[in-house]
C-alpha cells in the first residue's frame, strides 16, 4: 500500500491513503492530483464560512451568555436656533407657537432622561439617545421630528449587532414607575425573543385596540427588523418630500400602521405585547396621585387625596388605562400630555396638569430607589464614579429631595391656576409655573447646560449608562 504526505497550514501532516490506480503515474499528474484536492478542501470551507455568516443566526441559537445587549433608547429632537429647546426664548411666547412635539420636550427632557438614566443603572442596561437637530428654518417641523425619530431607530438598529440582544425604544413623554421591575424579564418580553418568526413588538393603541402603538418598541437585530425599519424611513421621507399638503401631518403611527396593514408578509413580523397597562399605559390623572398610593396601602380611603387631580374629570378629558401599582412603563401622549384634543397642540392649562402627574410619577419611581430610602451610607468616591459615568446626576437622595419640592410647587400653581376666572391671566400664570418647573429641573444634573449642548452636537446616541 502506498501512502502520500501532504501538509496543511492548519496541520502539520496529513496522511491520505491513494487508490491502486494511482499508485503510479508521473510527478506531475500526483502534484496535479494534490492541487485539486487541496482546491476542493478550501473551497468547501470557504462555502461553510459564508453560509454561517451571510445570514442572520436565529437568536434561540445562541446562548443568553454569549451576548445579550438588552438597551433602552429614546430619541431628542431639538431646534437647532440659538434658543436650543426651549419653547420660551420670547417672553410673549406662548405653546402655540412650539412646533413638532417642542414644547412638551423641552419641559419633560430633564425630568424623562434621569428617570430613564436611574431605571439603566439600576437593572444594569444602556441606555441611548438619538440626537437629531431640527433647522429653525424647516417649513414642517412637525413631519421632520417624525423622521428623526424614525432615522435614529433605524441608524441604531443597524449599528447594534447583538442576535440575542433587544433594544426597547421609547418616546421622550414615556417614564418608568418603577425600578424595581426588570422590563426585559418579563414573561411575554421573553416569548417574544424565542420566536423566530417576530422581530418587532409593540402595544396596541387606547382606546382603539385594532392599530398599533409607536410610543414603547421591541426591535430585534436580525435581518428583518432592518428592512422593516427601512421601509417604514423610507415611507417617511415619501410623505414628507410630497406635494400633498395633508400628508405632511401624518405621524409616525399612522405611517406604521399604513405600512403594516398594506403589506401581508410586515404582518407576520409584528408581535403585540399584553398586556397593554403594563407596557404602554396611558396616565389615569383622576386615580393617580402619591398620597393615594399611600392611603390604599395602608388601608384607609384615597378620598382625601382625590381632590389633586379633580380639575382633569371637570376638564372631561380622558381617563387613561394606567393601573396604579401594575403598569411599569406610562406613557404622556397626546391629549394625556397637555395637547388639545380639538387641535392637538399645546394647551398651557392641560400641560400644567400633565406635568404635574409626570412629576408625581417619577417622585415615586424616586423613593422605590434602595438608595433613596437605604440608612447606609454611601461611599462618595464609588457614588460620584457612578454619576460621572451618567451624566453628572445627582444623588438618589438629593433628587427624591428636589422632586418632592418641584412637586409641591407644581401643586400650588395647580391650584392658583384654577382659581382664577379670567382665561388669559390664568394660562400667563400658568406660563410662569411651567418655566419655574423646567428650571427646576435642570437640577436633576450638576452640568444641565453642558449636557444640552452635547446633545445638539451630537448626531447620534453618546449617552451610555450601565453594563456595555
């Protein structure tokens, strides 16, 4: 029996046995012989190499431990004039000149951001921002808002490769009630991620159950979440560039909800969480207030508290699904935010009470914090560590301590507001409570103007908080 000797970069020797009828034969036929085998070889794991990695890998396939990147994102718009966000460079400003969603982010972002940044630190997750700057010149503010919130899912979703990872995106009118609750440890978060067949999820709309809800998203990072998110910018830019003056108010749901019922195969892709009140909840301003959170612990009646939020039902605005104690993740949108429900933007009088409720709900998100109720002293070096690498925010304590202040200042000019009976001198007042509270809470972090200046320069998410 003859045998040839062959080497190979990946083995010293590899010995292969020949058939008799090769046993003779030139030099140059054996060398031949060797070269297409080893042609043969390589081209067999070049063609392995390539399947594995030209297709996106089930996420069931791989192991929880070998890169799970669970992230929080939220998307910031905001104006690139010298007056940055803020709705009241001019002192005659009033909400009906904030465009495109400005005036409830510049009051919330303060507020929306250290309650995220806290809810990342606290369960070990990042947490994103897309930063998108909005010309002071754009004739539709409001279309353009709505493609940068979509831009920067889609810039994100590409840029993050991690098969068994989920990147929960949330609007900046959206804050977690509490951080004691891990949002992606939930039972139908998980079924979610062993089925190969969705790669987005979302919640259903209030109180119309048969369209979805873009406010609070699950997305995937496989293959389909991108083309689903590409189709969706695409259909954007579409409605935004188009000669129809009455496509260009459309929002970013009703493009979604457009996009998923014109295309059979998008529906399949799409998961809808429930429930509901746990995921997206809109505010129940008439049952939530702190103090009755309080007395229905402790047994006795919520009555007495009641009365903070009595000018909401004497408004007859809508009552939300929120439940009290059960949903984690509440969400301001529109008329639940301060808008009109006749024209949809800004109503000084709503959004004083929408504030309020916004400002009631992270003051208790607040005191749930270990931190913020521990005995234990904190050691300042690890604590200001921990701050430094979230965006010089200040301690749990000292902002339960804050929020508690801007909470009872928020109520008293609830109250003076809705005493007053001329109209116009009331939403003056109201006005002033609304840039009180936001200078208030530019306290939430020891750099306020430093960290709005990084976010207008930045065309993309800088803020990391929590294990990478």
């Amino acid at each position: 029996m003859v045998y040839a000797e062959m080497e190979y970069p990946w083995s010293n020797k590899a010995i292969y046995k020949l058939p008799d009828s090769r046993r003779s034969g030139s030099l140059l036929s054996r060398t031949c012989m060797r070269k297409r085998e080893a042609t043969l070889i390589c081209g067999c794991l070049a063609a392995c190499i390539w399947l594995c990695f030209s297709r996106d890998i089930p996420s069931q396939h791989i192991p929880s431990s070998l890169y799970v990147v669970d992230t929080v994102m939220m998307s910031y718009h905001f104006n690139s004039s010298s007056c940055g966000s803020q709705w009241w460079c001019d002192d005659h400003a009033t909400p009906a000149h904030a465009e495109g969603g400005s005036f409830k982010t510049s009051l919330l972002i303060f507020f929306s951001l250290d309650n995220k940044l806290r809810y990342c630190r606290h369960n070990g997750l990042r947490l994103l921002i897309g930063s998108t700057p909005l010309s002071a010149q754009q004739s539709r503010p409001a279309a353009a808002s709505r493609l940068a919130k979509i831009r920067s899912m889609h810039l994100w979703a590409n840029r993050l490769r991690a098969p068994a990872g989920l990147l929960l995106y949330m609007d900046i009118d959206t804050l977690f009630t509490t951080p004691l609750e891990h949002v992606f440890h939930h039972r139908d978060v998980r079924k979610y991620r062993d089925d190969v067949n969705a790669c987005v999820a979302l919640t259903t709309d209030y109180p119309q159950g048969s369209r979805h809800q873009t406010g609070v998203m699950l997305i995937k990072s496989d293959l389909w979440s991108r083309r689903l998110l590409r189709e969706w910018l695409l259909l954007s830019q579409s409605n935004v560039s188009s000669s129809e003056p009455e496509k260009h108010h459309l929002s970013d749901q009703l493009l979604w909800n457009e996009l998923i019922k014109s295309r059979e195969k998008y529906e399949s892709l799409v998961r809808v969480l429930r429930p509901r009140s746990y995921f997206n909840a809109f505010p129940n301003h008439s049952a939530y207030t702190p103090d009755a959170l309080l007395s229905a612990s402790s047994g006795s009646s919520p009555e007495a508290a009641a009365w903070k939020h009595q000018h909401w039902d004497t408004l007859k605005l809508p009552r939300g699904d929120e439940k009290i104690g059960q949903s984690l993740i509440v969400h301001f949108a529109g008329v639940f935010g301060g808008a009109a429900i006749e024209t949809g933007r800004a109503d000084v009088l709503v959004s004083l009470l929408a504030v309020r409720g916004f400002v009631d709900r992270h003051l208790q998100f607040l005191s749930l914090l270990p931190s913020t109720i521990s005995a234990v002293k904190v050691n300042p070096r690890t604590s200001a560590k921990v701050h430094e690498a979230c965006c010089d925010q200040v301690s749990d304590r000292e902002a339960y301590k804050l929020m508690r202040s801007i909470s009872r200042y928020s109520t008293l000019c609830v109250d003076r507001v809705y005493s007053m009976f001329d109209i116009e001198h009331a939403e003056r007042e109201a006005n002033q409570c609304l840039r009180h509270i936001y200078e208030e809470s530019r306290a939430l972090f020891m750099r306020a103007s430093q960290l709005l200046d990084a976010l207008s320069h930045s065309n993309r998410a800088f803020v990391r908080c929590g294990h990478h």
